[in-house]
C-alpha cells in the first residue's frame, strides 16, 4: 500500500540505531505514525522537528502496519520562534495535544488547517488569544463544542460571564454571581467583547484545560500543555 499526503511533524521518537517513528497529523489520513529511516542524522533532524509542515509518502504492506516514510520539509514554523520561548511552548503544546486527543488514522482535515493557521497567527500580537480560542475549536471538532451564544438559564446573550464546569454553557452574571466560585469565568474575547489581554488568557487557558482534561484526555494535560500554562503565568505576571 501507498499513499502521499501533506503532513505535519507532532514528535519524533528514536528507533533502533538511526531512524525514527514519526507521528503526524496528515491531512488525509489523520494522525499516523512511520518509520523515517535515518531519521536521526544531521540532515533530517530539522524535518523532525514538532511543527514542521512536510511532503509525505508512506508505504507499508497493510494499512495498520507502522511502514516507512518518506518525508520532504516544506515549512519549518518552530525555527521562527527559537528566541521566543513563549511561542514555543504554545506551538510544542498544540502538537501535543493533537497527538494526545485525536483517534488514529481518523481524518480531520479542518483541524489540520486550523493547526497550520494557528501557526501562521503565532507571530501576530493576538498569539495568545488565537491560541485559546483553537483550542476551543479542538474541543468543538473532537465532539464538545462550548456552548458560549446564550445563558443556559435565561436563554438571552446579555452580561454572559461564566461558564459551567459540567455542561460548558454559558452563564449570564447575574445568575452565576451566586456561584461564581464553581463555575468558570468566560473570557470576553471569546464572544467578541474586548481583545483579550493576560488574565482573559489565563482565564481562558484555564477554561479550555478543564474540558479537555474531562472530555477528550480524561485524565491529565500532556506536559507540554501543563508547561504552556505555567509559563503564560509567569511571564504574564511579570508583566502587569
């Protein structure tokens, strides 16, 4: 069997003496992992790199076989952010949890778009806030899309402010103010009111990893998302 796709890099994990198992996310045929041999050299080193967008062929006896890669960079988007340890962390993050969350071999071709966009949208000023927001979308595509257009009491779009923990709707303020220390507070930039800014990002940050937690990982963040989280924090901080 063979195929050719468009691919990008989630990890590379040594095999054997030279090679490696790559896992991407192609835009065809989902997450899929092969075999790169001599996947360790100097040279393809950077291919491997998480992030990279690549030309893929994939060659293999059965389709749940591991088979062989061979793969072509086109576009290496981490090598923009080596000084900006930030966006690192936000790029090694989506990656991750790609990887973490999606069935194997199940197409998703939006969230391989959605994925390189957000890499595109790393080197605006809004980084932050576009990064919280696809992680909605991740939610949304993997089957638990955050209902965010009307409070789930009163059904009106006014003053929403929070959301449940249990169902993700939206809560208007003056019905969750009772509440306001279980439930989850509503980032105004996800509905269009403000532009974000640190402790909306935090907030949001906080309320994506909540359902992700429960509903697509049920059990912990993949560390590279807890590290993302931690760091926003700290140099949010700094900064107020």
């Amino acid at each position: 069997m063979e195929w050719s796709d468009q691919g990008i890099v989630l990890s590379a994990r040594p095999h054997g003496e030279g090679s490696a198992v790559a896992t991407l996310l192609t835009r065809e045929h989902g997450r899929h992992a092969g075999l790169v041999m001599g996947g360790r050299s100097t040279r393809q080193r950077g291919t491997l790199e998480p992030g990279t967008l690549v030309a893929v062929r994939w060659r293999g006896r059965l389709a749940e076989h591991l088979g062989n890669y061979t793969l072509e960079p086109v576009h290496g988007y981490a090598a923009a952010f080596l000084d900006d340890p930030l966006k690192l962390a936000a790029l090694a993050s989506a990656c991750a949890l790609v990887e973490a969350a999606l069935p194997e071999h199940e197409p998703h071709a939006a969230l391989f778009d959605g994925l390189l966009a957000l890499f595109g949208l790393l080197d605006t000023t809004a980084w932050a806030e576009s990064y919280v927001r696809w992680e909605v979308g991740l939610l949304a595509e993997l089957g638990f899309g955050l209902d965010l257009d009307r409070c789930a009491v009163t059904g009106t779009n006014d003053y929403l402010a929070y959301v449940s923990p249990r169902t993700g709707r939206a809560v208007s303020a003056s019905v969750g103010e009772p509440y306001r220390d279980k439930l989850l507070r509503l980032p105004g930039f996800l509905i269009g009111m403000g532009g974000g800014g640190p402790q909306e990002v935090r907030e949001g940050l906080r309320l994506t990893g909540h359902f992700l937690e429960r509903h697509v990982m049920n059990g912990p963040l993949p560390p590279a998302r807890e590290r993302l989280s931690e760091r926003y924090v700290n140099v949010s901080a700094r900064l107020r």
